[in-house]
C-alpha cells in the first residue's frame, strides 16, 4: 500500500476558483488505487480580531473546521496579521507557507505519495525536493495556477475534473453532469471525443465520450474545441441509432470566471 499524505494550501485554494471543494472527496482520491491516506493537513488563515467581534464569523469558521476535522484533517492555523504602511494604508496577511513545506518535507520520511492543493508557484522548489526524497508528488488546483507548477508535478489535474470535488450549479439526480476536456475534435466533420475522470477504489480513470457540435452550445467550436485546456460541462445519454453507444449533450464551455 502506498503511503499518501495530503496538504492543502486552503488559502489559495478558497481564493483561486476551489471556494467549496469537498474535503471527503480528497480522502476517498487518497485511499484509492492501492493507496492508504496516512497524513492530511489543512493550512487555514484565521482574523483572530475577527472571530472576537464577528459571532457569525466565528460560528461559521469553527463550523468549517469540525467538518475538515471529521473528514480526518489536521487543521494548521495561520493567524491573520495588520500592517500599516507610512501612508497610514492597512494591508493584512497570513501566509502558510513554510509551515506547509516543513512539514511536508518532514513527515515525507514516512510517506510514498504526495497529493498537494496550491496552484501557487512558490512551492515548485517543494515539490522537487519532496521528489528527490522518492515521493511522487501530485498537484490539484483550480485556477491561477504555475505553468511551472504544473510542469514539474509527477501528476497535474484541474480539481474541476475530479469528480465530485466541486459540486456543480445545478446538478440534481435527475440531470447528472459531468467534466470533461476535448482531446480530439474534427473540425471538418464538427464532431470529437471528451475525456472525464471516474473516480472509484482504482483512483481517476479516464474515460472517454463522443460529442457533436449540434448538441452544443459552444460558439466558435473550431477555435473553442481546440483549446486542450477548456473545460466543458456535459450530460450523458444514449445514442438513438445505438444504445450501447452513449455521447455527450448539451455540452457547454466552462467559465472560469464563475470560479
């Protein structure tokens, strides 16, 4: 079984298109594929002048964090702090991150694989270190994120396309959705194949699904569905020449903005 720890840089994932994302999610991706989670730390920003004088603040916040901690998390407080420059403006910051690096680096002596949440490009140096120690190292993230990060990762993947991770607007039993990316469109024939993820006790298992432009909303589809990196929203249905054939519908472009 190999050993997976998981560390997310809550921050960035809240600011960076991950407001939302499912915590219990991340505890079924790291207990998958012969895989055993056996760290999972969430490094948090707290406005202690906040929490003091704010009760919704608080009730929320402390509410947020028991449901990390049931989801078998260990919660790493940063405390948000003021300063005042010379023209009296306020700034304030909390940042985590050399909390996350030690640790990971410390407690990597124990572990085989590395699931990381930050599209933030100061942990590229991490990563390359936590790999020249034999850990495969995995980045999730969302948006805004390092190409460089991306690059040096054993394993990248949007977290919009781990399913489940965040709930899609909308969605009822009734009207299932899926994410995809296009990994192969005819332009001539307007017709391609989309590639999603299933995540089930293998891991991610990509899967792929035939699509027609007619039963998209998409505009300008030969530049849209050449872009390997957009992602789409689309159901699932059978095909009424061929049912053992299912193709996607109502597909429609993913904006990042909504993020």
């Amino acid at each position: 079984m190999l050993k997976t720890g998981i560390y997310v840089d809550a921050e960035n994932i809240r600011l960076s298109g991950g407001y939302g994302m499912r915590y219990d999610v991340l505890v079924d991706l790291a207990n998958s594929n012969n895989s055993i989670m056996l760290r999972a730390n969430s490094y948090l920003a707290e406005d202690r002048e906040q929490t003091a004088h704010d009760p919704d603040y608080r009730q929320k916040l402390y509410n947020y964090h028991n449901i990390l901690r049931k989801c078998g998390f260990k919660i790493i407080k940063k405390y948000v702090k003021r300063f005042t420059d010379a023209d009296g403006v306020i700034t304030t910051k909390a940042n985590a991150d050399m909390d996350l690096a030690i640790d990971a680096l410390l407690q990597s002596r124990n572990l085989d694989r590395i699931i990381l949440l930050t599209g933030d490009g100061d942990f590229i140096r991490l990563v390359t270190a936590l790999q020249n120690k034999g850990c495969r190292v995995e980045i999730i993230a969302f948006k805004n994120v390092s190409v460089q990060l991306r690059e040096v990762a054993d394993f990248y993947i949007s977290g919009l396309l781990v399913p489940g991770l965040l709930p899609i607007n909308g969605e009822t039993e009734e009207e299932i959705r899926h994410r995809g990316t296009v990994v192969n469109f005819n332009h001539s024939r307007r017709f391609g194949f989309i590639q999603y993820y299933q995540l089930n006790s293998s891991g991610l298992v990509p899967k792929t699904i035939f699509f027609h432009c007619s039963k998209s909303s998409v505009e300008n589809p030969a530049v849209v569905f050449a872009d390997s990196q957009s992602i789409f929203e689309f159901q699932i249905a059978a095909t009424p020449k061929n049912p053992d054939r299912p193709e996607a519908i109502n597909v429609r472009l993913l904006k990042m903005d909504d993020f």
